[in-house]
C-alpha cells in the first residue's frame, strides 16, 4: 500500500483520540504531516491539549499540533460535554502533555503545507466541525484541487440526528463551514452516523483493549468505558460508537466499508433543522453526486484492525 499523508484536523474527544492512535500505530500506510485542533466536543484549549496528550501516549510526542479556530463560522460554539466529559478526554487519567503547540495556525499550516506538497498527495481528516477546513478554503481557494481526498465524520440519513432530531453533532456545530465543505468541488468520503453506529466497542471487544495491558490498551479502554454511558442511555446500544476511528479505519483498510456515491447537501437555512445532511441516497433529484456516503462496515474486521493496530504502540 502506497503511504498516504494526512493531516487530522479534530476536536478530541475520546474517538478523536482512537482515530488519532489509529494512524500514529501505522506509519507503514500512513504518514500523519500534523494535527489541526478545532473547537467542537469542548473548546479550543481543551482539545489542543488533548491532542498532545494523545500524542505523548502513543510515543510520538514529534508530531506538530495546531491550533486553529476557536468558534464556528457563523454561530456560537455548541460543545458537547454531556458526552465526552468535563475535558473531552475523561476516563483515564493522563499526565499534562509536555510538547509545545505549535506557533502557526492550524488554518495557514493547512495551506501551507497543501501548497508545498505536490497536488494531490494530501488528505484531510476532519473528525470535528469544518471550521477549519471551510476557513482555509475560504481563506485560499487555490487550495481546493490540491486536496487529494477529504475523509470525514460528520453526518447522518437514516440515523438522523444526534444533537438535533435531525443533525449530527459535527455537521451541526458549523453548518456553514460544511456547506463549504461539501461545495468545494474536492473528493469526499463521509463516515455518517449510519456507519459509526455500527462500530461498537461490546464488552468483549473492550476486553481485548484491555488485555492488551499497555498504557495505550488501558487508557482506550477506560475513555469507551466513560464514553459509552452516553449512547447506551441514549439508544440503549451495547457500547461506545467509535465514530471517528472510521475515518482513519477507512484509510488502511477502505475494503471494510461500503456506501454509495450521492449528493449530499447540507441544511443552513431552518433553525428547526439546521444541520442536517440532506442526502439523496434514493436518487431522487437531479443533483450532482458529490461524496461517497458510507452506510456500512465490516465491524468485526474493523475492531481486530483497530486492536491489532494499537498493540504496536
Ligand atoms: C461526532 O461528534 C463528536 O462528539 C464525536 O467526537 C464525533 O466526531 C459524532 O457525532
Ligand atoms: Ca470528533
């Protein structure tokens, strides 16, 4: 498999933080140029810092991380504490990171590194509100064809909504910077609620983190342990839907999902459903198809990956 450049632009989270380890425990595939911080699951400060925590876990404090906007486009920040926790991170405990932020912003070293790596050789991973992605593509339009691919999590059709009845809670949090997204014209993948929901940590495959018995084992296994009362209650589902972790599941093994080409829109106009991925999945209009929209995954295959993957950090 021919290495992929990515950058993870994310707002951790507890998935964030999987899907991060993910793609740091497979350098082989993957070569993660940096991590650009958003304000989503809690604010700005909190998930620049959770991303270096994460980080200094995995052994690769060398990893530039940024931090990059602080609010969404045109709304005020919706964080989502109710779900991650206090810090985002809550669950294990976890030493303060000792690597710096990076001086730049997130959103100047997006362009800046889309401008000097050859056209078509980077992918964006957004795990969190576009606010980021939509602000340098506003900011630097020639960036647009220079993307390889964006792969994202954010979403839902059938699922509907998790923060709204009818939206998911990154979709939600910056719908404008989505619609952006989703205009661009760039390639895009989205890993919706339809496909994440599917991806449940059950005991037994919390067991296997677990018994891993390594720092990373342990603390992936207490983040799902505190993150899963929140959708158990909620869908009374047997665990933790790792969301994000599909993003970077999807780059190492694309073979474990499956989804089909459509357009998708994205709701800017109704309070009452705002947010919302409008997706054409039945073909009804006329709309071009502008993302491949993944409703389905192996999740036996995507769990073994995931546990085999993190073994190696
Ligand atoms: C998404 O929202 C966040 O709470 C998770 O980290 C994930 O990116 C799921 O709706
Ligand atoms: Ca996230």
């Amino acid at each position: 498999m021919v290495q992929r450049k990515i950058i993870i632009d994310t707002d951790p989270g507890q998935d964030d933080a999987v899907a991060i380890l993910l793609a740091l425990a497979s350098p082989e595939e993957i070569d993660v140029l940096g991590i650009t911080c958003v304000a989503g699951n809690v604010p700005l400060e909190l998930t620049s810092k959770n991303a270096r925590i994460i980080c200094e876990l995995a052994g690769k404090p060398d990893v530039p991380v940024y931090a990059g906007c602080d609010r969404p486009l045109g709304r005020n920040l919706v964080t989502a504490e109710h779900v991650h926790g206090k810090t985002g991170l809550n669950g294990p405990v976890l030493p303060d990171p000792q690597m710096p932020l990076q001086e730049t912003h997130a959103v100047d070293f997006i362009i800046e590194t889309l401008r000097a790596e050859p056209p078509g050789t980077v992918t964006l991973c957004p795990l969190g509100p576009l606010t980021n992605i939509a602000t340098a593509l506003n900011k630097a339009p020639d960036i647009a064809e220079r993307v390889q691919e964006i792969v994202l999590m954010g979403g839902a059709y059938f699922e509907v909504g998790n923060i709204t009845p009818t939206a998911e809670f990154n979709i939600y949090v910056d719908p404008q910077a989505a619609e952006i997204a989703f205009k661009s014209g760039i390639d895009i993948v989205v890993m919706p609620l339809d496909v994440t929901h599917k991806a449940l940590v059950t005991p037994d495959r919390n067991e296997a983190f677990r018994n891993l018995e390594t720092p990373v084992g342990t603390a992936v296994a207490q983040m799902t342990d505190f993150f899963e009362r929140f959708d158990k209650e909620k869908y009374g589902s047997d665990g933790a839907p790792l969301h994000d972790p599909c993003v970077t599941a999807y780059l190492l093994r694309p073979d474990l999902f499956s989804g089909r080409h459509i357009n998708v829109e994205i709701e800017t106009g109704s309070e009452l459903t705002m947010g919302m991925t409008v997706a054409d999945w039945w073909g009804v209009t006329d709309r071009p198809p502008n993302a491949l929209f993944i409703n389905d995954l192996d999740a036996d295959g995507f769990f073994s990956l995931l546990t085999e993957r993190l073994a190696r950090l």
